[in-house]
C-alpha cells in the first residue's frame, strides 16, 4: 500500500482517467437505450446472474443484448471506482475531486440497484424513466470531475452577468423536465423494453405533443439567453458555446419530429436517445464556460475540459 501511495498520480493522467469515466458513462446510457429498443429488456430474467441457473446468458439475441449492457455497467463500476482512488493517489490531493468522484461511485452502485429492480418489476415504465434519469445525472457528475480535473482549485470568476445566468439556469431546469417527458414519450410508445412490458397509459401523441411543447420552451428561452449574451457584451466564448447548444437542439428537434411522423422506427429513436445525451453534454458545457477558471498548475493537463484565455467579446466584433 505504501507503494502505491508513494506513486500519486499526476494531473494529467488524473485527467485522462476522469476522461475515461465520462465516456463510459455516455456508453451506458446509450447501451441501455438500445436494450429498450430491441426488446431486451427482459432477455435475462434475473439479476445480477442472467438467470437462476446461469450467470451468463444463453446465446440469443435478446439475452446477449441485455447481458451485455450489464457488462458495461461493470465497466462502468472499473471505471469510477479508478476515478475515485486515483483522486486519493493524486498528486495535491483536492477535496473537491474526492468528493465529486464518490458521489459517483455512490450513484453507479445506486443505478445498478435501479437496475434490479427493473428487472424484477418486469420493465415498469415508471422506474425505467428513473433508470435513465439517474444514468443522465452520472453524465453530469462524470462531466463535473472531468471538467475540475483540468483545472487548478481556485474559485471561478464569472464571465456573464447575473442575468444570463439566470437564464441559463432556467434553460437546464427545463431541459431536465425535457428529458423526463421524453423517457416517458418512449414509455408511452411502441419501445418499452419488451413485448410485454407495460405502457404508460396516455396516448403517444398526447405525450409527446406534451414534450415537443416543453422543447419549444426551452428552445425560447435559448433564443432570449442568446440576445442577452450579445446585448451584454460578453465574451465570444459565452456566445460560441450558446450557438452550439442551439444547433444541437435544433437537430435533435428535427430527429424527433421525424421519428415521430415516420411512426417511431427504433433507430431513430436510438438517435434521438443519442441526441439527447448531446444537447445535455452541450448544456452543461454551455453553462460550464460562463465562469472563467483558474488553469491547473501542478502540471500541464490536456486542453479538453480545461480553461483557456479569455478570446475577444462580441461587443468589439459586431457593430
């Protein structure tokens, strides 16, 4: 033990390891959407084993395809669990990256155990929404420790004023609402996880009528947090980010719109499940970079996630 302590790892291969945390959460959140969207849901009747008799699974489609999203979470468990020792062994210890990679840990173990219960609820609609939500609120955590893991631990300073980002703050509290109604759209609609799996009992098009009104709000409230961005003055990398956010919604609201009129074919809905993890990455890098933070200084980290000088504002680019 004491030569293990004696090697602390340094910041940028800290960084690499949190890296590696986040795509492993992006790939569990997808891995279980493709299980809903073939049908798999209940291809291993039990849990964590993918039946009483065997630990793996017979060699069929849908049991592979539920056994091996179980597998990812397995990685998924390596993965965090290496973040959270690694912030132990790292050279300047920080609190903040103990904490945050816990926290995380904590979470993958509580997913696994939504996960059972999915199961033994024969894919009860309303847990599998629990189930991604808690996958989507990894994603955040995950990118939490990515993006403190590229920068030293002193306080931000902001970039915007309050106003902007109180709007942004707004815009993340209705994409959660977004993303709730969207899993539960799906619930509602012809892929919830097994032939025989129960539906949310409201009509598709109610739902996702519902849904599609909740994006229009959001896409609103984008569209009046970009103004205040340019009316403010602030710096070109606010607004940069902010362009992107709205690109990336606006592709994902095409995607749904088409899945929705072409009677939800399931790789559709797989791309928009994937397009859903995308406008949550770009929000909470949108509302990542309206502070500015210290660059790490015990040794030089990667420029992913990691702060940069402050480019020129928009008030001296545009007239």
């Amino acid at each position: 033990m004491g030569v293990v302590l004696a090697r602390r790892l340094s910041a940028r291969t800290y960084l690499r390891i949190t890296q590696v945390a986040l795509g492993t959460c992006i790939v569990n959140v997808i891995s279980g959407a493709s299980v809903r969207l073939t049908d798999s849901g209940l291809g291993c009747a039990d849990w964590p084993s993918c039946s009483r008799s065997n630990v793996t699974p017979a060699l069929s489609f849908h049991p592979v395809m539920e056994f091996a999203n179980r597998m990812v979470v397995v990685l998924l468990v390596i993965a965090v669990a290496v973040a959270f020792v690694g912030a132990l062994v790292r050279e300047e210890r920080r609190r903040d990256l103990t904490v945050l990679s816990g926290a995380l840990v904590v979470g993958v173990l509580g997913e696994a155990v939504v996960g059972a219960v999915v199961v033994y609820s024969k894919l009860n609609p309303y847990v599998v929404m629990i189930h991604f939500l808690i996958g989507m609120g990894l994603v955040a955590l995950a990118f939490a420790l990515a993006a403190r893991a590229g920068r030293a631990s002193g306080p931000a300073t902001s970039k915007v004023d309050s106003q902007v980002r109180n709007v942004a703050r707004a815009m993340t509290a209705v994409l959660v609402v977004v993303l709730a109604a969207g899993t539960a759209t799906t619930g509602a609609g012809p892929h919830a996880g097994s032939a025989g799996a129960k539906r949310i009992g409201v009509p598709l098009a109610d739902m996702a009528r519902t849904h599609s009104s909740i994006v229009l709000v959001l896409g609103a409230l984008t569209l009046v947090e970009l103004w205040l961005i340019h009316r403010s003055g602030a710096p070109l990398s606010v607004a940069t980010r902010g362009q992107l956010l709205l690109a990336v919604m606006v592709a994902q609201g095409l995607v749904g719109y088409t899945q929705y009129f072409s009677h939800e074919p399931a790789v559709l809905v797989g791309v928009h499940v994937a397009g859903a993890v995308s406008v949550w990455l770009a929000m909470l890098w949108f509302y990542d970079g309206l502070s500015h933070h210290p660059a790490e200084t015990v040794s030089p980290t990667a420029p992913l996630l990691a702060s940069a000088p402050e480019p020129q504002s928009l008030a001296d680019l545009v007239p």
